[in-house]
C-alpha cells in the first residue's frame, strides 16, 4: 500500500507554531466535527434530545463499529479485510441451523444459547485464520487474500441455507440483539465494551506495539524479532470474530437471518468510519477511539440530512464528499 | 526491474529449464485452464460448443469484460477503481433516461459522464494526493447515490420506440453489438498498451513512481487517462446493461469491481501494478465467465457460483504466488 502514497519529496520547512495547529487539528478534528454534529442536533433537531434517538443512532452505529474495531488492527498492520460481510452472512446463517433444529447440546436452555453465539463467532473466526494464512503463510496482498472470502463466503452461506430467509423466534439467543438492561441496547454496550478494550490492547499491551511495528516497518519489525506472521493471523483472525459477532446481532435484531443480505457492503462502511477515523491505510498507525467517532460522523450526518427531509441518495453523496474531505484533512497523519 | 513488461520478464534471463516452464504457467495458466476447461465442457455437455452457447457467454460477459480492462489500466498504474459498479448503474440510468433521445445520445451521454467521472477520481488522486482506495470508495458512494437521486429510487424503463434496446438486441453478421464492443476495446486496449507511448507510461508508473516522475513522465496526466478510461468503460458497460435490461438499475452492479479485480487477478496482472496485460484479463472474463455457464449446464444452484469462483480465485492466486516466487529465486 505504501508505493501507492507519493513518497514526500524533501523535507519540507516546518514552523513549530502553525504545525502545531495543524496536529492539534489532525488530532482532535474528527472529535470536534463531532460535536458540532451533536450540538446542531441538539439545537435544531427536537426529536435528536429524546433517549430514543439516541439509542436509535447508538443501535444502527453499533455492528459497523464492531467490524470497524477489527477492520482498523488489520489496516493497522497494513492490511485490509474485505471478507467482513461475507463473514456476516456466515455467522448469521449458522446460528438458527444451530438453534431451530433440536441438535443435542443445542437444546439444552442456557448452554445452548450460548453454544448458538459462540460458535458461528468461532467459525468466523477460523474464516479469519484461513485470511490469515493466506497472507503470511502464501504471501497473498491482503486485498487479493481476503477478496477470496469476499467473493466466495458468501456463497457458502447461500448454499447451506439454499439461500432462503431462516425465520425465528428465540428470544434467549435474540438477547444479542434486543436485550436493554437499564434501557441501554445490549448492542452498544458490546459496542462501547470492544472499543474500550481494543483501545487498552492498542495503547498498552505488546500485541498493541506489535501490530503497529508491523504496519509502520514490516521488514524493520521482523529484524528486530517480532512474530510478524502470528501476529497478523492474530488480527485476521480478531476481524473474523468480530464480524462473526456482528453478523449474530443483525440476526437478533431481525429475527431472521437472509444469506444473501446479512452484511452486504460492510466491508465498504467500516473501511469509510477506519479512514474518517484518522486511520491512515497505509498501516503504523491506528486510533481505536477514531474509528468509532469516525463511524458515529457518518451516522450522524446520515441521519440528520435523512431527519431533514434530505433524500438518502444525497445524504450518500454528502457522506462521499465528508470521507474525501476527512482523508484530505489528516492525510499527513504518517509516521 | 519491475517496469519490464510482461512480455520479456520471462526471457530477461537465460532461466534453467523448469524455472521457464514455472514462468510460462504464470504467465499462462489462466488460458492453459480456459482451455482444459472448454475441452471439458465440449466433451461433456450437448450444445456447449454451439454458436448459441458462445456468443451468449460473450454477451452476457461484456459489461464484466469492458469494466475489467478498464480496471486492468488502473491496476497497472498501482491503482485500483472500486466506482465502477456503480458507475456502470448511473450510466444505466442516464441511459434509459435519455433513451427515447436515441441511441447515440444516450450511450454518448452516459459514457461522457462516466468519463468525468473518472477524470474526478484522477484529478482527486493526483491533485490532492488521497489513496486510490479511498478516493475511489468515495466516488462509489457518490455515483450510487446519484443513481439513486436521479431514477427516483426506482428503476428506468427503457423507451422501446426509441431505437434504444436494438444495441442489446441486433448485430453484424450475427454478432451482437455487446459483443462487437468487447472485442474491439480489447483489440484496442492492447494496442494503445503495447503500442503507444501511454501503454508504457502506464506499465511504467505501476513499476516504480517515483522513478517515472524523475525521468519526467507525465505521471498525472497518464493517472488522469487511466481512471478516465476505466470510468469511460464502466459507464459503456451500464449503457449495455440498460440494452439488455430494457431498464436502467440504480441498484444494479453491486460488487461488480471486486469481481473486475479478480479477473484481472486471475489473468495474472499483478496488483502492485508494473506488469500486465490486456489480453490476459479478457482470458480471465472468459474463465469466471466459462465456469458460471458450465454450471449452468450442471443444473447446479446458482449459490454454487461464489463458492465455486471463491475457490478458483483461491487456486489461481495461490498457484501464481508459487510460481512467481520460484521465478524470483530463479533469476
């Protein structure tokens, strides 16, 4: 991905203070666009002050965050995951083969709801190693390695449900999805959870310095001894789980899984809230905390230019031109 | 090193025998396979090898075709175009709108816009420096949303007075239209890429940047060329899809440029750009587009298609990663 970035020319002259500015404006740009947003909301929006609102744009923000989160450890490293959607579509289709039919372990009440969530995440996850070894163990680009699941996962899901819409009522397993202890959307707090704890790995644990080594100086990294190839299965494989867990919560949220729905397009979302986020792709570097705020930016001017009676096809084109502007505006964000 | 075209990479080095064998199979594989494929299916399936059956793969593979060559330009420069599906839509429905108009004022119409299209997508890139990805995520989301905006969020009948849908139905010499545009475009797109001094440029900013900008190539122009061409192409292509149609689909073509790319991929153009070549894409159109057919002929779900493409992706990249690696340690 580097080579597809001019590489900067001499360096240019700096002054410390207007630099500065444009750091702090780098930094915090995305936060502050933000809270404009929310702040004209409150002012000119009176539907935008009711809880319901909120939690209305915290539920519709909160899958593309969760796949966004695994989206930003794999563009950290340099990568890229377009299977995401197809992941989703996997996942969906699994738990109600799981749950509807009697299987022995599944019928049993808490455990198998349980077992319904874990693994369709888990065979997510294994999806996810599959890109992961494509890439270390082949050497396949990312983009070609994970266009195959792109182009294939979905199809897998298709086939094994024969492509008809799975019906369901099962309130313990939709629990992912529609549960609101103390009115809060069990969705968001997954949400804000991931974040936070994604957030910590990245600041605080090796893995976090890792992950970040690899995507700013690859060769750099594996001279200096890390585990590149563990630790870019790793972020594969983090991705799948976590669009394995998206994929369930669309599900829930349903109360049907269709295969040839589920997920469709979410590669594209997350990549946008990643770049919005401040996430350069090019890899070095990642800001968890961005991702979400560039993913909430999105939502929020989707739903305010729709809440304006601003048809959807525009507010698309307003959201294009907002990703162009926020890529522009942080794109000397490199290390 | 990796500026050298395709065409001479092989016999750059006096290579021990097995190593050219490894070479040839990159550089071939995909038609050796479209051709063990064809024998396949001519032995197995009654009418396979018919004037019907062929000429009905061409022309359901056009639209595909035409955007993979444009993509195949792009990805040579190092750049990828993710807006073709959804240029392809919008031309779609500029197409049907303009359709009672004539033919020559819609498809003009709609090819011109996808042309502007692509020059925006160049001049974002070049001008303001912002990743190909990106730039050309945004565009995806713009053109839809335009698509949208102008078909009123539904689709476009074609006017059928209008002369419009004889481009999907009429031809020379019993060859379709579609299908006469696919050839010609890929006879020319191979010529300006070995032929001209753009097809050079191209192969040459794909190879190393930074070197052609040094040497005083006209690096953005030829960027700007590359993305106008492929918009270009993606719009003939939606223009074709309302012929055939007889409706302009703003929804239509969602993922049709990672289907571009991966037959641009399994014709062999590499994605870090610097090498390719056009007639390989059309082989790689052929061969995605050959293995849906046969299926067809199978009576297999059409479910089966993904999965089946997903894991002939997964063959060829993973056969052509081995190859070309023996082929590095080789020379």
């Amino acid at each position: 991905m580097a080579k597809l970035d001019r590489v900067a020319g001499l360096p240019q002259r700096r002054f410390a203070l207007p630099e500065r500015f444009r750091a702090v404006g780098q930094t915090y740009g995305a936060l502050a666009v933000l809270l404009l947003l929310v702040l004209y909301n409150l002012v000119f929006t009176p539907s935008f002050r009711t809880l319901a609102a909120l939690n209305l744009n915290l539920t519709q923000v909160a899958t593309t965050v969760i796949v966004a989160t695994g989206m930003t450890l794999v563009i950290a490293t340099g990568g890229i995951d377009l299977s995401v959607g197809s992941l989703m579509a996997i996942a969906g289709a699994l738990a109600p083969m799981l749950f509807s039919r009697n299987l022995p372990l599944f019928n049993i009440p808490v455990l198998g709801t349980v077992l319904a969530w874990l693994v369709p995440i888990g065979v997510a996850g294994l999806f996810g190693l599959f890109n992961g070894m494509l890439v270390t163990t082949f050497r396949i680009q990312p983009i070609i390695a994970t266009l195959i699941l792109y182009v294939g996962g979905r199809g897998i899901a298709q086939v094994a449900t024969s492509g008809n819409i799975q019906n369901f009522k099962n309130p313990a397993f939709q629990v992912i999805g529609l549960a609101r202890p103390l009115g809060i959307p069990v969705q968001v707090i997954l949400m804000l959870v991931i974040v936070a704890i994604a957030a910590w790995v990245m600041r605080a644990t090796i893995f976090g310095r890792y992950v970040l080594a690899i995507g700013g100086n690859e060769p750099a990294a594996r001279l200096a001894g890390v585990p590149v190839a563990r630790i870019k299965r790793m972020v594969y494989v983090i991705s799948g789980l976590l669009a394995g867990l998206a994929g369930l919560i669309v599900i829930a949220i349903n109360s049907s899984s269709d295969a040839n729905r589920v997920g469709l397009g979410m590669e594209l979302d997350a990549i946008a809230a990643v770049a919005v986020g401040g996430t350069p792709l090019t890899g070095g570097r990642a800001t968890i905390g961005g991702t979400l705020i560039g993913a909430l930016i999105i939502q929020l001017i989707r739903s305010t230019l729709l809440s304006k009676g601003v048809p959807f096809a525009v507010a698309q084109i307003v959201i294009a031109g907002i990703i162009l502007l926020a890529v522009y505006v942080q794109r000397q964000r490199k290390v | 090193m990796a500026t050298i075209p395709s065409s001479t990479a092989g016999s750059a080095t006096p290579a021990a025998p097995e190593a050219r064998i490894g070479s040839m199979l990159q550089r071939q594989g995909a038609l050796i396979a479209l051709v063990v494929l064809t024998c396949i299916g001519a032995l197995r399936y009654n009418g396979f090898i018919s004037t019907y059956n062929i000429v009905e793969l061409l022309r359901y593979n056009a639209m595909f075709g035409l955007i993979a060559l444009g993509m195949t330009f792009v990805i040579m420069t190092g750049g990828i175009d993710l807006s073709v599906g959804a240029v392809a839509a919008l031309a779609s429905v500029i197409a049907a709108l303009l359709s009672p108009y004539g033919a020559t004022v819609a498809v003009g119409a709609a090819v011109g816009t996808g042309l502007l299209i692509g020059l925006f997508n160049g001049w974002v890139i070049t001008r303001f420096n912002i990743a190909p990805f990106i730039t050309t995520l945004a565009m995806l989301l713009g053109a839809r949303g335009a698509a949208l905006l102008l078909a009123k969020n539904a689709a476009v009948s074609v006017d059928t007075a209008g002369g419009y849908v004889e481009i999907g139905l009429n031809g020379v010499l019993g060859i379709p239209f579609p299908v006469i545009m696919l050839l010609v475009a890929y006879v020319l797109g191979s010529i300006v890429l070995n032929y001209t001094r753009f097809g050079r440029h191209v192969l040459a900013i794909g190879g190393n940047e930074d070197a052609a900008r040094l040497m005083g190539l006209p690096v953005d122009r030829i960027k700007l060329g590359v993305y106008a061409l492929s918009g270009g192409l993606a719009a003939l292509a939606g223009a074709i899809l309302a012929a055939l149609t007889y409706t302009g689909i703003p929804t239509e073509g969602l993922g049709w440029e990672l289907t571009a790319i991966a037959a641009v991929v399994v014709g062999g153009t590499l994605l870090t750009g610097g090498i390719g070549s056009v007639g390989t894409t059309f082989v790689g159109v052929l061969l995605l587009g050959l293995i849906i057919n046969m299926l067809s002929f199978e009576n297999l779900s059409a479910y089966w298609q993904s999965v089946i493409r997903g894991v002939f992706l997964l063959l060829v990249v993973v056969l052509q990663n081995q190859l070309s690696g023996k082929r590095k340690a080789a020379a």
